[in-house]
C-alpha cells in the first residue's frame, strides 16, 4: 500500500471521478492512499480491470474505499464506485493528480558539480554526485536524480524524469580503420537533444551524435538499461522498454512500443504506430502500423 497525501490533505472521491469526466456511484467518502485490489485497508482508490465473482466479493467486503471498475460490474458493488471502459488508465490519471508523493524540486545537492553557461529552467532538482557539463540547458520542472552524468551541449526539456546512474550524452562508438588496419575515432560533434515530458531510464546510455545530434522527441518513456546511439532519432510517445539496444542512426516513429531485449540494426527505419515484440532483431525497415517479432524480425501473422 502506497500512502499520500497531496498538499498535506486528503481527497473526495466526487473530485476524483470529476476529474476523469465521470460518474460516482456510492458515497461521497474521503480517500487518502491508493492501493492494490486485494489490499485491506481504508480510505484508498484502487480499480478493477479484470471481471470475476471473486473480485465482486472481495471489493464488498472492503469498507470506506473507491474502486474505478469495468462496465460488468455496474449494479454487482456495494461500496462507492466509478464504471469505466478502461480502468487502469482513470486510476493512473486521477492517481498522477491527487496522489503523486512530493518532489524534491527546485533544489541542487552540494555534492552535484555543474559546469559553466548552464540554462536551469525553475522547479530543477539535481542529485547528488550528477555531473552537468558546459553549456546544458535544463527545462523548468525536471529532475536528474543521482550520479547522471549530462555532457556538454546537451538538452534536456521540460517535466523530464533522468533516472540515476544515466549517462546522456559521452561520445558515441564510432570507428573507420587506417591504412595500417588500425580503428581511428570517427568524429563525434554532436550532443543529445530530449524533448519534454521524456523519462530516462537508471542506468541508460544515450550517446551523441556524430556529425548531426541524438534527438529523443517529447513524451518518450525509456526503460532502465537501454542504450541508445549516436544520430538515433526517437519519435513523440514512443515507449522504450528494458535492455532494448538501439544502434547508430536508427530513425523510431511516433508511437511506437519497442520490446524488451529488443535490437535494431544501425541504420533502421521503424514507422509510426509500430510493435516490435520482446528480444525481437531488427534489420530491415519497420513500415508503419506493423507488428514484428523473432530473430530477425518478421511481421505476425494475424
């Protein structure tokens, strides 16, 4: 059981289901906490999203609680309710807004070191032991958590999460071979640009770019333990999930969910609206709309 309470007050559940456009059904009770479905305990918010008897029974069996549930249990609760066609996602909106646990905002550990010509919007908490190079631009609301390193000319947007031990921006894995056979650096000039409202991940690397700059677009998820190449460019509201490995100058649409252990081959294009399933191995290009799984990845079959 998570216990909050936003702005140090408790929460009605009429405000909650206003919020969402709903309806209460039930009492107008107080809530303080969300909770698992099966949790005992009072005051708290929590939803259904499967439909069974047994579920039934033991939600009315729960005393002085909310649950937001599916359409089939309209008229089978006792307790105060709201009927929604997907519960999971009205428990996450009403949740992020009346529940979230306070930030540590606007504030920067001692241990932190920054370097020179920073842009720090307001509302910025840096971690201790994070490492901010010359010339980074922070957007007003986000939060570098501990031991990030931010290198030189990077930027990151507004509202963004950086998870600790993140690396964003350290040159990229690029290499040409001399006359004697001998790997030489490839040039690597670019930066990270992440738009806003994108989470990264503990533990992530995302490299910079080479000759252009690694572009992750506004509202991205990433998960823990991604990495990300140099010139990779991630469209808005996609979702990258654990250990997933994404090579130079791969281009990811909107939209798209990549699956965990998942692989792209350098150069790749994935579409819009895209699903590449768990440990899929990406080497060809990714049209819109499409589902693609295995090694190396093929279109499902429906």
């Amino acid at each position: 059981m998570i216990d909050m309470k936003k702005n140090g007050y408790t929460v009605e559940a009429r405000a909650c289901a206003d919020f969402v456009g709903l309806d209460l059904i039930g009492e107008n009770i107080r809530l303080s906490r969300v909770a698992k479905l099966n949790e005992e305990c009072v005051g708290s918010l929590r939803f259904a999203s499967v439909f069974s008897d047994q579920y039934v029974q033991l939600l009315n069996k729960v005393e002085h609680s909310l649950v937001i549930a599916l359409p089939d249990y309209r008229g089978k609760l006792d307790i105060p309710h709201i009927i929604s066609e997907d519960p999971r996602l009205h428990f996450c909106i009403i949740a992020n807004e009346f529940f979230a646990p306070e930030t540590n905002n606007n504030k920067i550990e001692k241990t932190a070191r920054l370097g020179e010509n920073l842009s720090i919007g307001q509302n910025v908490y840096i971690g201790h032991n994070t490492v901010i190079e010359d010339n980074v631009i922070i957007g007003s609301g986000s939060t570098i958590l501990h031991n990030v390193v931010i290198s030189q000319n990077c930027k990151v947007g507004k509202e963004c999460l950086i998870k600790s031990g993140s690396i964003i921006g350290q040159r990229g894995f690029g290499f040409q071979r001399d006359f004697s056979n001998i790997p030489i650096s490839f040039p690597h000039y670019g930066a990270v640009f992440i738009g806003n409202n994108v989470e990264v991940g503990a533990s992530n690397t995302i490299a910079s770019g080479s000759l252009g700059n690694t572009i992750i677009e506004d509202n991205v998820k990433i998960d823990d333990q991604v990495h990300i190449a140099h010139n990779s460019h991630i469209g808005r509201n996609s979702i990258i999930t654990a250990q997933a490995n994404i090579l130079g100058s791969v281009s990811i649409g909107e939209n798209t969910y990549v699956g965990g252990g998942a692989i792209i081959r350098d150069g790749r294009k994935v579409g819009d609206n895209c699903f590449l399933g768990m440990g899929s191995v990406v080497v060809k290009t990714v049209s819109d709309k499409s589902t693609v799984i295995g090694n190396p990845a093929k279109p499902l079959m429906r």
